[in-house]
C-alpha cells in the first residue's frame, strides 16, 4: 500500500512539473501503449506525407527493470528534485528485496533479490586494499556505489560473502592502527581518468572470463540455475512432454506442491503412466491376466481413473471436484486438470486411494 502510495506521489509531482519526458507513455495517467502507437502512427503517416523515410528503431532489454542500477537511478531522482527521506526510502527500499510469486492462491518459496549490490565494485575495493601497501598511511577511497557502502555499513551475519570479504580486510588494517575512510561520490561520467579506469576493466571483463575470487552465492545460484535448466531440457526432449501437453506445469513447479518424497513418486508414475496395475505387470510377464474383472478391459492406470464401472461413484465426486464437465475425457486431459494448482493436485492425491492406487 505504501509502496502504491508513494509511486502516486512521485507520478504526480513529476507530471505537474513537467520533468517527464514527452515521448514516455508507461506507467501515466492518461497514456498507454495505445497512446504510443498513435504517436509512431502519426509520425509514419506524416513522413510518408511529406514523402520523407521515417526510421524505427525497438529494443527489447532483458530483464530491464532488474537490471537498473539503483545508484545511478536514486542519484537521477535526485537531479529530478525527489530528495529527503522519500530518496533514502526509496534507496532502502531497493535493498535485498525479497518477492514470492502467487499463481492461483498459491504461493512460491521466498526470495532474496540482491538488485544493485554490484559484486565487481565490491571486489575493486577489496583489490585497492591489496594494492595500497603502506601500512605507515591512512586511506581513503572514493566509491560511487552507494549499494556497496550502504551493505558494508549495515553488514550483518546473512550479508553476502563478498561484503564480509571487504569487512575483513578493513578489520584486518584497522588493528595495525591504520585508518581507513570510504566516501561515496557521484557517478564520474565526464572526468577523464574514472572513465579512462571504466574502458580498461570492460577490457579486461571482455577478454577473460576468469574472476580470482567469487562469491559462495553466486557459485551455489549458477549452479542451481544449471541443474534446474538441466532437468527442464531433459523433460521437454523426453516422450511425456509430448504425452501429457506443453500446457502441463514442468516437473520442478510440481515437485513444490507435493507434500513429501512418496508423492513425488506417485505423481511421476502418474505421468509415466508406470503405476503399478495388472495391465502394467503383464506387460512383464508378472501377471497372468491383464483385464478388468469387471469391465472386461486393459486393467492400467488409464482405465482404473477413466472408465472402470467399479469407480463410477467416485469418479463422479473427484470430476466435480476438478470442476470438469465432460464425462468422457481423455487421460492427458486428466492430468492437465489436475496438474493446473496445488489444491486440485492435493484433491487429486487424497482421492486415488479411493482408485485402490497407492
């Protein structure tokens, strides 16, 4: 609510102050992508008007707005007016933010964005400790990364290692008596040697890819982003990608909705179709027969939850539990329905034993 609050504010008071670009129709009153488009259509229709070219140019940036850095935007609200406890509210409030992700009242796992805290600029002053050998000599260092200072002043057990990295080193030279003062500056476009300092490290970023130290963090959250793109590519080459539909959730989304490890193992069977049923075990040459002594039918799990007369009652209950209409379904359609959300999978679970699966 504050959060809401306070982007009306700031909207309103840069609209009234005409600060905002003429060419921004997102996120304003009275504007939208229809607004936009009118204006590129007005501009084409002019151009070819006046027999002139009209050059259109679109970008889509990748992950744009979590990619901000958040100095340099506090540092243009500052230009823009936007000062005093609003501009350290909105700084604090762009710090480590955590966010959950709810989809049909369910909600994920929490987690923690650590937005503008820039590791290499963290990692340049650890470096420049290194490098000012002279333990006879105070310090000090300029930095325009107020993330980084503002982390290593609140630094607490759960800060990030690089943090407490650069914690320990100040520590380290303080107890040889050697003060250390950081200062946080502007950003330096403009100043000759800072920009000259900026072209030598994107040479060094693009001509290797080694780093001497890394983060535990970022280690544990590469590899975690491998081993779940990973098992993702694997699922959709297998053969039950294309058995149940693309619109099924992946199987890391339904892990998360089952309540414990012999759940997972039913779900998987269920869209393997490896639950464990007479027509199942004669296929192996386990059972001896693999009809249904009731319906005189292939005894698998498709037929147990779709057809067999001997769960009509049930059938009935779990359908309309699943708010499905049709009678006659197929098994893909089934699983599409159950797999949509936590709560059908839940009631899905609790009914199978009604199914005599296990």
């Amino acid at each position: 609510m504050f959060e809401r609050i306070s982007a009306h504010r700031i909207t309103n008071y840069l609209t009234c102050q005409k600060k905002m670009n003429s060419n921004q129709h997102g996120f304003l009153p009275f504007r939208d992508n229809h607004t936009a488009i009118y204006k590129i259509f007005t501009a084409i229709s002019e151009a070819r008007k006046n027999k002139k070219k009209f050059v259109g140019v679109s970008l889509d940036i990748k992950s744009a707005y979590d990619s901000v850095h958040i100095d340099e935007l506090i540092y243009k609200c500052l230009e823009l007016g936007i000062t005093g406890k609003i501009a350290k509210w909105m700084h604090h409030f762009l710090q480590e933010r955590s966010f959950q992700i709810k989809w049909r009242n369910t909600l994920s796992n929490t987690n923690i964005l650590f937005i503008g805290l820039l590791q290499a600029e963290v990692l340049a002053i650890c470096q420049a400790l290194d490098e000012l050998a002279v333990p006879e000599k105070d310090i000090l260092i300029l930095s325009d990364s107020y993330s980084a200072l503002s982390s290593l002043k609140n630094i607490t057990f759960h800060s990030p290692k690089v943090i407490q990295r650069l914690a320990s080193k100040i520590h380290v030279r303080k107890s040889t008596n050697q003060n250390i003062s950081l200062l946080w500056v502007p950003g330096h476009s403009g100043i000759f040697w800072n920009e000259k300092a900026d072209s030598l490290a994107k040479q060094v970023t693009d001509s290797t890819s080694f780093i001497e130290w890394i983060a535990s963090e970022d280690i544990i959250s590469s590899l975690k982003k491998q081993s779940i793109q990973i098992t993702r590519n694997n699922y959709r080459r297998s053969k039950y990608q294309a058995m149940i539909g693309k619109n099924v959730p992946d199987i890391i989304t339904i892990s998360k909705w089952t309540e414990n490890r012999v759940q997972d193992r039913l779900i998987a069977r269920m869209i393997s179709k490896t639950v464990i049923t007479p027509g199942l075990l004669h296929r192996f040459n386990l059972h001896p027969d693999p009809l249904c002594i009731v319906c005189n039918e292939i005894n698998d799990i498709s037929h147990i939850l779709l057809k067999c007369k001997k769960y009509a009652s049930f059938r009935v209950i779990l359908w309309n539990e699943l708010n499905i209409v049709e009678p006659n379904i197929t098994y893909d359609v089934l699983l599409s329905h159950v797999l949509t959300n936590k709560k059908n999978l839940a009631i899905f679970i609790q009914a199978l034993k009604y199914f005599d699966v296990s």
